[in-house]
C-alpha cells in the first residue's frame, strides 16, 4: 500500500515538466532582487499562487526548515522546491541558477568599479549610494530584531553579542557558538523563552489543489536513506576537499587564494540568520585579518550586491575579485583573470554546503521541526545576529560620517542622506532597490557641484 501511494505520489510531482521547472529557475536568476524576503515572495506567487505545483502548506514546510540552516535561505528554498520535484537534478539546477546570473554580473560590475571606480561620474555614484547602504543595514537590523526578540532573555543575548564584538573584538565564530550553547543550556530551566514561533504566516487564500498537495506523500527520494546521505557526503567531501588541496598543492596554504577558500568555508558554516549575519564575520576576516579590501570598498561591494539579482550573500564574489585584484594575485598583466578566478573561488567554498544541507540533510533535519533542543541554540544564535548586525551598521555608518578618521571633518551630506533613506525604509517602506537607485542619483549631482 505505501509503495502504490509513492508511485501514485512520484507520478503527480513527474507531471511538472523538466524543462519548464528549468526556465523558470533560469527567469528567477535574473529576477530575484530584493533581498531574500523579496525573493521568497516572488517564489511563492509563481510557485503557490500562478503556477499551483506546491502548496502554501508544503512551502512554509520548507521555508521554515530552510531558516534553520546556516546559509542563504531563499537560495536554499530554491534548491529544496527544485529538489522536490525533480530530485537530485533539480536542486542543482533550482539552486546553481539562482547563483550563476549574480556571480557573472557581479564579476563584470567589479571590473568596471576597479576601473572606473575614480572617474567622477562613477565616483559620485558611490558617493551616494554608501549613505543609503548605512541606513539599510541599519534597517536589518531593527528588522530581524523586532522578528527575533521577544523576549528579556533574548534582548539581553543580543546585548552581550553587541558588547563582546564592539568593545571586546571577539571573533564572531566564538560569539555565535557561545550563544549557541546558552540557548542550548538556558532552554533548560526557561524552555517559553525559547519557543519558536513561526514568522511566515500563511496567507488566506482559497486552497485549490497544487501539484505537491498539503497531503502528498513525500516522494521516494526525500525518504531517509543511510547509503543516500553517504553518496551525498562522500561527493560533497571531494568537491570540497580536491580544489583545496590543488590550491594548497600549487599556491600554497598562506597564499590568499588558498586563504579565500578556507576563510569562506568557514563562513558558510555560520551564516545562520542570512546573509547579514555572515558580512560582519566576512568585514572582521576580509578587513581586518586580511587586508583584502578596504571598509570603503566594503560598503560598495554591498550596495553592489543589493542591486544585483540573487542572494545577497554574493557580496562575496565581490571580496574575492578585490582581494585578488588588489594583490595582483597572477601578476600585472592578468589582473582581471586574478579578479574573476577569485570570486569563483569564494563563490563555490561558499555555497556548496547550501546543497549538501538540502540534498543530506532535509530527510533527516525534517525530523527534528520544532524540538527545543535544537531550535533553542538556533534561536539564541538569531538574538546574537541582532547585536553584531548593529555592530555592522555602526561600522559602516563611522567610515561615512568620518571617511578620514574620527578627528577629521563630519560629513554632514552624508548625516542628511542617511537620515532621508532611514525615513524613505522605515515610514514609506520604499524598495531597496529604488532607495539606492535614487541616492546614486542624489551622490552623483552632489559630487558633480
């Protein structure tokens, strides 16, 4: 009986074609701006709502476990839907399109910025997109914290993350793994505080049957099986381990490539709560151990990955082109190939576990929705993110306000367009991409008189 109800299952999910699923993946790779918010509302009115191949049900399954995994979540709903319908395949397909329009844009736009970047036209672009950046950050922050804390003992996480990256300069790793075993601890004797609560409420909307229904079966391939997860982790291993040791092999461990790919595995280990959570771990190792890139070439790169398509987190691609860039990685005469081979590099340490966590992990995490003991340490974690994001929008906001150091002059223009997008965000809710689009504008007729 079982077997007739994944058939009858693996039947209904096979009737979305292959190629169809391919082109729309391929469409929301150049369409996805936004951010991930933005990103998983356009997946849900094609997917749910236009298209009816999942249900609402069945998509905030995922999305909520997607939420609980380091990395990109809209990227990794991507990945999880596609994988869904069309199994291994499809994830890859779903995810990889999702990644690949952004690395090539943000490769190009990177080349015209360290070209052109002083030219004064360009130069007053950025010189007014930096104050909009500032205060979007800025909003994050009040915007996954108003999400997450929810209570006294969250508030005060957040608190301590702020106080230990800010005045203590602790690594970011040991932040979030210290706040990690307090929720796992506290959740102990103060479970309530630490209950977790769905933030993606369903929308009322008449239910009409979807192809991967409220009550379809999972299909084959998303049961648990031990010699899956093997096969999957034994492939991920090779993809991970083979390019770095032939960076180590032919570079070396201390040169910067091999260094990118090492520092960005690590990141992609502790990206919980998105791509925001991860840019002050990336501007403390890029900036400050590194020397990759400079804190003004960091809130470019941002607002370049804020006006590109896919996740957000593909500022990256950009710290990558720099760092190798500035270092003339493979010499002089091939400074945009040192450019490019860096934000590839980035790029793959980055997202491959995105797809080991969907294509390993969604059978056997699935299971574990909702217990306390393992969405407690998650919850502590989010609180953390809170206080480092605000570290970050404080960090961004100092290198505009005082772009030549503290003793030097305040940059009033700056103070009035930060404050300008601050209203523009919170009272009007305008579109991230129109509020840079409109400060560029505003930085270049400022910088032309």
């Amino acid at each position: 009986m079982e077997q007739q109800s994944i058939s009858r299952t693996d039947q209904s999910i096979e009737s979305i074609p292959f190629w169809q699923a391919f082109l729309f993946w391929l469409k929301l790779g150049f369409i996805s701006f936004g951010g991930p918010a933005g990103q998983i509302a356009l997946m849900h009115q094609e997917l749910v709502e236009q298209k009816r191949w999942i249900s609402e049900k069945r998509f905030l399954h995922a999305l909520n476990y997607c939420m609980l995994l380091p990395g990109p979540e809209a990227q990794q709903l991507a990945t999880y839907i596609g994988w869904l319908m069309h199994r291994t395949w499809g994830g890859l397909v779903a995810g990889i399109l999702f990644v690949l329009p952004s690395l090539f844009l943000l490769i190009a736009l990177s080349w015209i910025y360290v070209q052109f970047g002083d030219v004064p036209i360009i130069a007053g672009l950025f010189y007014g997109i930096k104050p909009a950046v500032t205060a979007i950050v800025f909003h994050a922050t009040y915007r996954i914290g108003s999400r997450s804390l929810k209570n006294k003992m969250l508030w005060g996480i957040a608190a301590a993350a702020f106080v230990a990256i800010f005045f203590l300069k602790l690594p970011f790793p040991l932040i979030i793994l210290t706040a990690a075993a307090l929720g796992y601890l506290l959740s102990k004797k103060y479970p309530s505080f630490f209950a977790s609560n769905n933030t993606h409420q369903s929308s009322q909307t008449n239910h009409v049957a979807a192809v991967i229904d409220d009550h379809t079966p999972p299909p084959a391939h998303a049961i648990f099986r031990w010699a899956h997860l093997i096969k999957i982790l034994l492939i991920a291993g090779l993809l991970w381990c083979v390019p770095l040791i032939a960076l180590v092999m032919y570079f070396g461990w201390q040169h910067d490539y091999t260094q990118m790919a090492w520092f960005f595995t690590k990141a992609a280990l502790l990206t919980f709560g998105g791509a925001y959570a991860v840019l002050p771990y990336v501007y403390q190792g890029a900036i400050e151990n590194y020397g990759w890139l400079s804190p003004t070439q960091m809130i470019d790169g941002l607002a370049l990955g804020e006006s590109t398509p896919g996740p957000l987190i593909m500022v990256v691609a950009f710290v990558g082109f720099l760092g190798a860039f500035n270092a003339s990685l493979l010499g002089s005469e091939h400074l945009f190939l040192a450019g490019a081979f860096g934000a590839i590099i980035v790029t793959w340490f980055t997202f491959l576990f995105s797809f080991v966590f969907i294509l390993a992990g969604a059978p056997v995490i699935e299971s574990t929705h909702n217990q306390l003991k393992f969405t407690a340490p998650l919850t502590a974690i989010t609180a953390a993110v809170v206080g480092v994001i605000l570290n970050l929008a404080l960090f961004f906001g100092y290198h505009v306000l005082w772009p030549n150091g503290f003793d030097q002059a305040f940059n009033f223009e700056a103070a009035l367009m930060i404050i300008a997008a601050l209203i523009a965000l919170f009272k009007f809710q305008i579109n991230v991409i129109y509020l840079i689009f409109a400060s560029a504008l505003c930085g270049l007729a400022l910088y032309l008189i």
